[in-house]
C-alpha cells in the first residue's frame, strides 16, 4: 500500500506521537500486534508492506 506525502501525514496525525518513530526515509508505527515501517519511495510516495505481512500471518 503507497500513500502521498499528504495521505500518510493525514493519517499520522490520528495516532498517538509516542507511537511513530522516524529516521531518513522511514517511518515506523508501532502498533498494538506489530510494527508498520513506512518507505519513501523514488516516486515520491510512502509504501508500507504491513497489509501483506498480516494477511500471510493470519493464514500461518
């Protein structure tokens, strides 16, 4: 899932600050059952791979 600079930071600032850590290009939101990391692409846009990771975790 990709999102613009704008959606991510929309998103962002429903959650709690304690839970977002950041560093270059990365964002991590530390969730209740596991971490999403947010990536800055080439493109401009911040992809995470968190969907995917849940959905093969819950058919394990």
């Amino acid at each position: 899932m990709c999102l613009t600079a704008e959606a991510l930071a929309l998103f962002l600032n429903l959650l709690n600050p304690e839970m977002i850590s950041s560093e270059a290009g990365r964002i991590t939101v530390h969730a209740t059952e596991a971490d999403a990391v947010w990536v800055l692409t080439a493109e401009d846009e911040w992809c995470t791979m968190a969907p995917q990771i849940d959905r093969m975790a819950r058919f394990d």
